[in-house]
C-alpha cells in the first residue's frame, strides 16, 4: 500500500490522518513538486476515465484474436 505524507520538522507527517506502527520499516522516496499539484493523482490514475463499452464480453481473455487473429482462449 502507498501513503502521501508531507516532510514537517524532518519528520515525515502521513495525509489524512494515516498512520502506521512504531517500528515499521518504509520506503520514501521524495516527488518532484512541480509534477504534481496538491492531491493531484498522476495520469495513469485517470485511464478508466478513457474506457469505451465494447460489447465484447471475453476482450480481456481474448484480446489477441480480436487484435491479430489468433485462435480464441478457452
């Protein structure tokens, strides 16, 4: 799970009242604050937003033959 949290004082404070067990061991890797604004997901967070119903209801198991041709999966 991923946690947004701001630096106050040196010490990493989590959004939204999130917190986490003394003694847990984390990984911070500082963002670049100019890529995204204040609560702004990235990008790829939106890509649902893209979606088309299709009809189709086996595109996901058979999106090779729809796209190239090959034999349907069972």
């Amino acid at each position: 799970m991923t946690y947004r949290g701001h630096v106050r004082n040196g010490v990493v404070v989590l959004d939204n009242g999130s917190s986490l067990a003394d003694g847990t061991v984390v990984k911070v890797e500082p963002l670049d604050a100019g890529a995204l604004a204040a609560g702004e997901l990235p990008p790829l967070f939106h890509i649902g937003e893209r979606a088309k119903k299709t009809g189709i209801p086996d595109l996901a198991r058979n999106h090779d033959h729809y796209l190239y041709g090959h034999p349907k999966a069972d």
